[in-house]
C-alpha cells in the first residue's frame, strides 16, 4: 500500500490540502509532473489515485493529461484497465479524435477490436472528424474480426474525407480486404495509388500470397524493382513464401542469389524462409547449406530444418537436432515438437517419439496440443499399433476432435483392420457425422474384404446425411504456372490431351506386366474385365 501510494507524495511547489487554490497557474502547476509521473503506474489503481488528484485540482478537463492516463491504462492492457480507460473517455466533454486513436489502438493491441469498430460509430455521430490514423486502426480492427461490410463503409468514408490514398492507410486497408478474401477489392484499392511505397506493395503481395496466387505475388515483386523503390526483408519473406507455393527450385534458387546480391542473408527470418523453401522445393541439400551458412540461428530456424530432414524421410537425422539446440542454448517449442513427432512417425520411430513426447512437458514444460496427439497417433498407426493409438485417443485428458478419429480411421485402412475401422467410425459419428469422407474410407476398407452388406449400408447412411465427397485435386507448376485438376471436372482445356495421353500410358504399362488392381472398384455385382475397365476411367479422372 505504501509503494503504490509514495508515487503521489506532491513536491513542496504543489499545493497542499490547507492550502487555498487562488488562481489558474496554481490548478496548473502540477501538469508537468504528472505527465511524467502517469507513464511510471504498474497497475490501475495507481492510475485511479492520479485521477483523483487530477480531479481534485480541476484538471480532468485538461486533453494532455486525459490522453497519457488513457494510454497508460491501454498499456496496462487487462479488461478492467481499459473498461477504465473508455469510462475516463466518456466523461470528457469534447474530446478530439488523437484522444479516441489512443484508445482504439489499446483495443486492438488487446485484441478486442470490435470495441473500436462500436466506439467511432458513436464518436463520429457526435460529430469528430477521422483522420488517417484513425482509419488506420479502424482497418486493422476490421481485419482481425473480418468485418467486411463495416471496412467498405469505412473506406467509402476515408475516400469521401480524402485519405484512402495515404501511406498509412493504404497498406491496412489492403490488409483488411485480403483479410476477408476480397484480392481484387485489394488490388483495385493499391492500383488507386500514384505513388505506393514499399510497405503498401508488401501488402499487395501479401494478398496475393496468402491467397494461393503466387504467380501474381512475383509478377508484382518484379513491378516493385522497376519501380526503383528497394524492397526489404519483409518483401523477401513474401517473394519466398510463394515460390515455396509454386515449389519451383530453378525460380528459388535464382531468388536466393538476389538474397545474398543484397544482403538479405542476414536476416534470420529470411534465411528460415529459404531452409523451408528448398525442402518444399525438394532440395534438402540447398536447405542444409543455408542452415550451416548461418551466423545465427532461432527457434524458428531450427524448427524449419527438422521439418526439412522429416519431409525428406531422414527422421534419424532430425531427432538428434533437439539435443543441438540444447548445447546451442535455443529453446524448443511447440511446433519444434511437431515437427520432430512428425520425423519419428514418418521413420517408424516409436520409442523415440513416446520420449519426445513426454520430454516436452516434464523436460521444458510444454503443453501438448492438438497436433502433438495427432502426431502420437499417426505414429501408432503407421506402426501398425491400432490398440494402442485407440487407447491413446481414449484416454486423453481433453476431449479429442473427429481428425484425431480420422487420423486413427486411416491407419486401419492402410493396414485392413476392419473391425477396428468401424469401432473408430462410431467414435466419429457421436462428434461430426455429415463429413462423406469418412463414409468413403470405410465403406472402401469393407469392399476390399467383401463385407458388401456394410459397403451398402454405409452408402445409404451417407445419402441420407447428405454428406458429399470433396472431389480430389492435383496441381503441376510448368514455365511457372501453377495448373490444377479436379478429379471428373474435365473443364481443364489440356484434360482431353491428358486422357489420352494416359491411355497410351497405361497400355504401355500393360506390355510392360502392369496389372490394374481391382479390388479398389467397388461393385460386387461387376466381373474382373469390368472392374479393370472401370479402374482405367477412374484413374483418369
């Protein structure tokens, strides 16, 4: 109570309680040293004590004192504080719109952007004009909750006052329409733009990013070097996040030389980008080289190079790295342990993962998450260690989702466990039974064995639901374009080459001693020929 209360002790030059205020300099006088003193409050009743003293000398209509015990209460940042913070703002009489900035962004660092997004409605109806940071923040708000028809009134209104254009706002309001996944909107929005600089193309690029256009990511990148502005490690970061997408090495490889040209190899978050890259890119040597080049490396870096090893199928190799970054002295973490579960489950490193999982909470105290049981529990599968992937599921202390279930379902089929497979989709259908997906794997795992009653039921339970299969999609990158294929659209222009140029393929197979496997056509009234027919059309599509 005393420390809390010695911040407010009032120099001899203050008046004190007999004291008798005379005049204006006198209620003046303290304004100095409280702005220096509002900053230092830890906690919100110190804040209430100044408060109460700026009320005492007729202050607390004086903005410059208002606005630091606003910001200070927003640093503070707990729900009480900024409730505190809004019932000080409601008091004051007029208060301007650097007043309401403040509190805006106090909102949204603490992420309750809709406060904002409430609160202007009611300061502009009082007749405060927006200037451009506060529309700034007003489109972050709008990102975070993905308010999209509240940020196209808002930008009707940034346009209406004449700061849709400026530096500020610009790359938020990109960011709020790619937020609610309106590119073109964003696009039309940065096109606005005479003369848009580095940040306002970062957020276009990562628009196109985010959005799986990769294409248009790089070809905005190449408009940004022509421009003669210089990008920075931020734009480098989105130029190789889209290469990564379109997986071609040749293009990688060429953007990391423009990384070291310009010395942006000295950005460790760049040189993450480039290990997950060339491991995406399917260059584990080229990843490795870019880790040991390393002057410095984080969390994140070592994270990137054991995913890179686990990818490749070296779990031998990424398992050891834990102990690495221990001697290095970097701290693991959740997606560290991620990726190291994923390299033992992909290596049939059972004991490895079981001490690897435990190791995360009793060694550095992390607590497992979702991803982590999925992990266990694809190791198990893959192990052909169903019962005890089962009980593991079982027996969690939370209460596990349908994809740890699927996870599980998955297992039995590659590994032809009936029975098994229908104890698991039981479990499934008591927490999500309108995902057709499931419906397909097992009734796909029953026809491989002949159990046809079960293949019939299964179907008519999925037609009934409603449920529907997601058609399967493949994509190829050629000359640097992305080409996808829906499984039975056709609407490809290349899809009638391709068919044929299958069936040219398959017959050659067939020559060769290729034999279609048939037990993958499920139609019990079908004979072999048939089957083999239907395989080949199938394949196709």
């Amino acid at each position: 109570m005393a420390s809390s209360l010695s911040i407010l002790r009032v120099p001899p030059q203050f008046p004190s309680d007999t004291d008798t205020p005379t005049t204006t300099t006198t209620a003046l006088a303290p304004i100095p040293y409280l702005l220096s003193l509002i900053p230092k409050c830890s906690s919100l009743r110190e804040l209430k004590q100044i408060q109460a003293y700026i009320i005492k000398t007729n202050l607390q209509n004086d903005l410059t004192v208002l606005t630091k015990i606003i910001n200070s209460c927003t640093s503070i940042s707990t729900p009480s504080s900024l409730d505190y913070a809004q019932h000080v703002f409601d008091q004051i009489p007029q208060p301007d719109i650097l007043l309401f900035n403040t509190i805006a962004r106090g909102f949204i660092r603490s992420n309750d952007p809709l406060r904002a997004i409430l609160l202007f409605s009611h300061v502009f109806r009082s007749g405060i004009l927006p200037d451009g940071y506060t529309f700034s923040s007003l489109f972050k708000a709008c990102a975070m909750v993905k308010a999209l028809q509240e940020g196209k009134q808002l930008h009707c209104l940034s346009m209406k006052i004449g700061v849709s254009e400026n530096m500020y706002v610009c790359p938020t309001l990109i960011n709020m329409y790619t937020a609610c996944n309106e590119v073109d909107n964003a696009r039309r929005v940065f096109d606005k733009v005479d003369e848009p600089c580095v940040v306002a193309y970062n957020a276009m690029i990562t628009s196109y990013a985010r959005n799986s256009r990769p294409n248009e990511a790089l070809a905005l990148f190449r408009e940004l070097q022509g421009s003669g502005l210089k990008p920075n490690d931020v734009t480098m970061l989105l130029v190789l996040s889209s290469c990564t997408l379109l997986g071609s090495l040749d293009l990688g490889r060429w953007i990391h030389e423009y990384v070291k040209k310009h010395g942006y190899n000295r950005y460790v978050k760049v040189n993450t980008a480039l290990i997950d890259m060339y491991a995406k890119c399917g260059s584990l040597d080229d990843a490795v080289s870019v880790f040991r080049e390393m002057r410095r490396r984080d969390t994140q870096a070592w994270s990137a190079m054991i995913v890179a090893y686990a990818t490749h199928g070296h779990g031998s190799r990424a398992v050891p790295m834990l102990e690495e970054m221990k001697e290095e002295g970097v701290q693991p973490d959740e997606i560290t342990f991620v990726a190291v579960l994923s390299a033992c489950s992909h290596n049939g490193l059972v004991e490895e993962g079981y001490e690897c999982f435990r190791g995360m909470t009793n060694e550095y105290g992390i607590v497992p998450h979702i991803k982590h049981y999925g992990c266990m529990v694809d190791l198990l599968g893959r192990a052909r260690r169903l019962d005890e992937a089962y009980n593991f599921i079982d027996k969690l202390s939370i209460k596990p989702t349908p994809i740890l279930w699927r996870t599980l379902l998955s297992a039995c089929s590659s590994h032809g466990n009936v029975e098994m497979g229908k104890q698991v989709i039981e479990r499934i259908f008591e927490l999500d039974d309108s995902h057709g997906g499931d419906y397909v794997a097992l009734s796909n795992l029953c026809a491989r064995y002949g159990k046809w009653e079960d293949v019939n039921f299964l179907r008519k339970k999925m037609a009934d639901k409603g449920a529907v299969k997601i058609p399967g999609c493949s994509s190829i990158e050629v000359n640097n374009v992305v080409h996808e294929f829906f499984s039975g659209d056709g609407v490809h222009s290349t899809s009638k080459t391709l068919h044929h140029a299958l069936d040219e393929l398959v017959k050659e197979l067939k020559l060769a001693g290729y034999v279609p496997d048939t037990s993958l056509v499920f139609h019990a009234e079908m004979d072999d020929a048939e089957k083999e027919l239907f395989s080949d059309i199938t394949a196709r599509n």
